[in-house]
C-alpha cells in the first residue's frame, strides 16, 4: 500500500470540524468519502489536529494509505475534482508506510485573527472576531511571554477533553498589530481542546484593561477554568501549518 501526506486548506464555516461525526458534514468525511470512489473501499484519513466546527486550516495535514498506485500529483488533482470548492487538497506526497499525521507531529502552530476597527469589513466577517474599543498591546505582549514555555494549561482547557494530561509546551506566542486587525499566532507541541481560543480570550480582557499581564500567570496556576477570560469565537481561528521531525532534519 502507498502511504499519502495530504496538505489541506479549508474555509471551516459550513462545517462541523475535522472529525467525522454521526450527523453534519466534516472535513475527514469529506475525504474519506472521496477516497473511498477512488479505492473502491473504506480508506481512514487521520488529521494532524480536530480542528472544531468553524475553524479555517491553511495547513491542516492528513494521512491516508491507498491499494492504488497513483503519483502524488495526480491524487491532487483527483481529490480536488471530487472536493468541494471550500475545502482543496494544496498537495500530496509520498511517505514512508509508518507516516501518521497526527502522532509524528512535532509542532502546530495557529493564527487568531481579530478585527479591532469599528467597521467589520463584509470580507473578513467570517475570518475575524469583531472587537471595536482601544487595546493595549504592548499589555497583551508582555502576558504572551508568560504564557511561553511548558506549563500546566488545565484553565485553558474547554469542556469535554479526554486529554491525560494538561502539560504542555508554547515555543512561540506574538501578537502582531496590523492597525484594524489584530493577529495572534503560537506554535506548541500539542494544544488542548478551545486552549488557543481560550488564551485569546485572556489576553483581551488584559488588553482591555481589567487586568495586568501578571493575571495570566495566575490563572495558569490556578489551575481552573472559570479564573480565565472567554472562549474567544471560532471563527477567527486558522491551523495555518504542522512541522514534523523529518522537515526540521531536511533544514540547514
């Protein structure tokens, strides 16, 4: 069998996430669904991330193994006839049999995009979380760089997470400032369920000034949900890529 790394871009509004659930329509079941006419039997995809209903991948990565011999090229071009425009197959390459997706992830990295001006451009309604009012920035800087290193994240941590544990490491969280917009981007090793949605929520209670940066630190340590800021919305939240240890060894 011919082993498959798929690099996907999708505009997650119109569905329910990732994962294949019992109603609604998902991103896997989209592909597994393609696949499946074009194996003539079942084929499992695995994601890198379950990314949840309304989010948007720029490079969301998928595995899959295939009985048909087909170059990567190819399986792009086929995929994509049978996807829908929303959700496209960036490109295909061939793996070793043991490639997972999801378990030889070495780092993800997402943006969050806000909308800080006092008008929502109609073409950024369904990207950006709107959030008219003045924000301090350089307030939300300084509490991104407590939140840098490995540290119990269980207050960021939403509803419904099977996770064994709640330690993990944020190589790289900044913020960048593009006047109307705002743009929030971390890289880890792995994330919990809503925890970058989570954090966003933090920090804008920092950056509106009903807290000090120090807070974020503390509600870290508390250890408790309910000391943490909002769930920031769904649909502000992008994968944007997912590096594995093979990429980083091909790097100079």
């Amino acid at each position: 069998m011919a082993t498959f790394k798929l690099t996907l871009a999708y505009d997650g509004t119109d569905y329910i996430g990732w994962q294949r659930q019992a109603t609604g329509v998902s991103i896997q079941g989209l592909l597994e669904d393609a696949l499946r006419e074009f194996d003539d039997r079942d084929v499992a995809v695995a994601g890198a991330g379950r990314t949840d209903a309304g989010v948007h991948a720029l490079g969301q990565v998928a595995s899959c193994s295939l009985d048909r011999t087909i170059d990567p090229r190819t399986l792009t071009r086929a995929l994509n006839y049978k996807l829908p425009h929303d959700v496209r197959v960036r490109r295909a390459r061939a793996m070793p049999p043991s490639f997972h997706a999801r378990f030889d992830a070495h780092q993800k990295t997402y943006r969050y995009r806000l909308w800080n001006g006092s008008v929502l451009s109609p073409f950024q309604c369904r990207y950006a979380w709107h959030l008219p009012g003045a924000l301090d920035i350089a307030a939300m800087c300084d509490a991104a760089r407590l939140v840098e290193g490995t540290h119990d994240f269980a207050a960021f941590q939403g509803q419904g997470s099977d996770r064994s544990t709640t330690t993990r490491t944020v190589n790289r969280l900044r913020i960048a400032d593009c006047g109307s917009r705002i743009d929030f981007e971390i890289s880890g090793n792995g994330f919990l369920r809503h925890m970058v949605r989570i954090l966003v929520g933090t920090l804008v209670e920092i950056g509106r000034g009903r807290r000090d940066s120090r807070w974020v630190s503390e509600v870290m340590a508390s250890r408790d949900r309910n000391q943490a800021g909002q769930t920031a919305p769904a649909h502000g939240l992008f994968l944007v890529s997912v590096q594995y240890r093979h990429e980083l060894a091909a790097e100079p």
